[in-house]
C-alpha cells in the first residue's frame, strides 16, 4: 500500500509542494509538468526507486543542494522551462544515477561550468541544456560517450574552447551547439555515421570546413553561418536539405571553386597554428596580397614575406612555408610554437632571413646556406635529438655561418665542435 507514482501533469496546479515529498520512499515516477508550481523544490534525495521525474513548465524558485542524491535507478531528468530559479550548479550527485538516459534542463538557469563526469553516465542518450548560463568548455568525458542528442545551445555566457571532443562521440544523432563562443577547426565527424542534424551557426570557428563533413551521407542539416571559417566555398552533398553558410564567415570566394595556390599555402600554415582568430579576422579574399595582415610581396605578386612576431601562436611550423617559393624572411619568433624546423625550408632558394627565437622549438637544425640568416635563440631544446652516445646537437642561437650569436664556432650536427682551422680554411 505504497504510494508508487504520482501523475498531475498539466492540471493547471500552483501552490507549492510539501518538503517532505521523499518519505514516499517507493515512488517511481513523478509527473508535475506544466502547471504553475513555485516556491523551492524538495529534496528527493535517496529515493533509490525512482526512475523518472518530469518538472517541466513550472515557476519553482530554488533546487536544495543534494536534491539528487542517491537516485540510484533514475532514467529521466526532465526539468526544463523553469525559468524562475535561482541560479544554480549542475547537480554533480547525479554521478549515482548510473542508469540515466535523458537529462533535459533547458532554460532553468544553470551556470559555471559542465563538470567533467559524463563517463559515469554509460546510458546516456539525450542531453538537452539550451539556454542556460554555462561557461568554460566542453568536458572530455564526452569523448566515446554514447550521446545521441546533444543540445547546448544558445548559453548566455557562452561555452568557449574547440568542440574536437565530436570527433570521438560515434553515437551522434543530433548536434545544437549554435550561439556560443566556440573556437578552432570543425573536427572530423567521418566516425559519426549517424549524425543528421548539425548546427555550429554564431560561432568563432576557423579553419576550412573539412572535405569528411560535406561528404557524410547522413546528415541532412547544417548550419555554420556566421562564424570564421575560410577556405573554399563548402559543397554538400544531395542528401543535405538544408545548408546555411553565410554571414561573417571569410570564404576566398563567393562561388564553388579552388582558392588562389598562395591562399591555400597560408591556409596551410594557419592550419598547422590551430587556426588562431587572428589570421582568420585579417586574411579575406583570394589573393594573399591585397591587404593580408603580416604578409608582404613583390611586385609579381609573390609572398616575399611572413612576419608572425610576437603574435602568442601555437602549433608548429608547417612544411607548407616550403610551398611559397619567392620567400626571403620568415619571421616567426616570440611565439609559443614547438617541434622542429621543417627540412624542406631548405628549398626555398630566395630565403634570406628565418628567425624562430624564442619559441619552444627542439630537434636537429636543418643546414642552411651561408646566404640564410639564421636565429634560434631562446629555443632551450633547439639542437637536441636522442642520441646513445650522448653528444648533443648545436647549441640554443646558432646561426647559420657556424658561429653562436657570440662567435665562438658551434658545434657541428654530429655533436664534436668544428675547429677555427676548419672554418678559416
């Protein structure tokens, strides 16, 4: 003779509810939606039968800390539209509800951050946390969640950071993300064979929309307009009903087709940087010589020069520099980029100046000609590779007459100095 379920959905109810509400310690289900409930909500804390709760469309004021607590057997949370709360945390406790399937808290004014827990919900389906006030970024437990549905969007502060955690969540059906602050490249989404909806729309995205993305079978809508992204004009296949890519997005041209070889070049180089914001908001068009911020070229129209200093840039030095043939100075230091300094620099004939000091470059230096000047300074790992017999590369700044930037001589590739005899002679 236990109270098992209780249904008074849409029965036009207000008042509040009673703050004992979990004695009824084997209740299952709790069906209140659309009514006019206000007030606090109780605490159902420990109602380890209940399975669904359905609080949608009310005027409650305040969830209590630990409302959640030990709902070991819960399935559905589902308390969007209660747009009178007072702001509050996602519910962290939940991590107990083991079983959940849907949780849909749109529009019920959450804030902070979404805490990174999502690996302790192995069921969950459907996400639904639209219109809140949630900040930081996406948690990596996302990553090989199986996740159907997820609806983010339209957070009033603005979830920030990549959203490169899609890549790895196959089970994607439906993906809202629109009206945040999200940065970097769209991710490949070529695992998420099943993703129909997508939409990316006002955005900070970058990058150039990948060939994975227009060329999925099953998706049928998307939106990316109003972001940052570069490149050729995306073509969808005809399985797409729907795609939107207009606004502040910075294509190279208006119509289907290949950009300009230097555009793709710098593209190139921007991609290898993450595509920072920067290169995005000052490289327009289809020729990399009409007004590119850090770009300068000749008369013919070559890129002559790229000065990146001191611009806080990331990522590494792409081999595509190599692709830039009229190149004399590349101009690359005060930066935080790491890996080496590409071998293939050593194609390009014009090249009179490289500086990459003061980065966090590391690896063999590749052996310019005496015509390149070259400055590596401040690279404490520049010239280092392992070796088993202990002897190390070129010291931090050597240039490239074989001298360091004081002009004692620096030491040769192998590890043993190069004698004043030899560089006399």
């Amino acid at each position: 003779n236990r109270v098992t379920s209780i249904n008074l959905s849409s029965m036009s109810l207000s008042g509040s509810l009673p703050s004992n509400l979990n004695s009824l310690t084997q209740l299952t289900t709790l069906s209140l939606q659309s009514n006019s409930l206000s007030g606090p909500f109780p605490s159902l804390a420990n109602l380890s039968s209940l399975q669904e709760i359905y609080l949608d469309t009310n005027n409650f004021t305040s969830i209590p800390s630990g409302c959640f607590q030990g709902l070991s057997s819960l399935k559905v949370l589902s308390m969007s539209q209660n747009i009178y709360l007072d702001p509050w945390f996602f519910p962290t406790e939940l991590i107990q509800a083991s079983s959940l399937v849907t949780l849909a808290a749109g529009n019920a004014n959450l804030y902070g951050s979404l805490p990174d827990i999502f690996d302790s919900f192995p069921n969950l389906q459907n996400l639904r946390l639209s219109y809140n006030n949630f900040s930081g970024f996406l948690p990596k437990s996302f990553s090989g969640s199986g996740i159907q549905n997820l609806w983010l969007n339209n957070q009033q502060f603005g979830l920030s950071g990549t959203i490169e955690v899609l890549s790895n969540m196959t089970q994607l059906n439906q993906v809202w993300l629109h009206k945040n602050l999200f940065t970097g490249p769209i991710p490949d989404i070529s695992k998420c064979e099943t993703l129909f909806d997508l939409q990316l729309r006002d955005n900070q995205l970058t990058g150039i929309v990948p060939a994975t993305l227009m060329s999925s079978t099953a998706l049928q809508n998307v939106s990316l307009d109003n972001n940052k992204l570069q490149g050729p004009l995306p073509v969808f296949g005809s399985n797409v009903k729907k795609a939107t890519f207009d606004g502040t997005n910075s294509f190279c041209q208006t119509k289907p087709g290949p950009c300009d070889p230097q555009v793709n070049t710098l593209l190139e180089v921007a991609g290898a940087l993450g595509y920072p914001i920067l290169l995005t908001e000052s490289w327009e068009g289809n020729n990399a010589c009409d007004g590119w911020s850090f770009i300068v070229c000749d008369t013919q129209g070559k890129v002559i020069t790229v000065n990146f200093e001191n611009k806080h840039f990331t990522g590494i030095i792409s081999p595509a520099f190599a692709n830039l043939t009229s190149l004399k100075n590349l101009v690359l230091k005060n930066n935080n980029l790491t890996g080496s300094i590409p071998a293939n620099l050593l194609t390009l004939t014009q090249l009179q100046l490289l500086d990459v000091s003061n980065n966090n470059l590391s690896g063999e230096i590749p052996q310019f000609p005496y015509t390149v000047k070259l400055i590596t300074t401040g690279n404490v790992l520049i010239g280092t590779t392992p070796s088993s017999g202990g002897g190390g590369g070129p010291p931090s700044g050597s240039g490239s007459n074989g001298t360091t930037p004081n002009g004692n001589p620096a030491p040769a590739s192998g590890g043993s100095s190069v004698s004043p005899g030899m560089i006399a002679g």
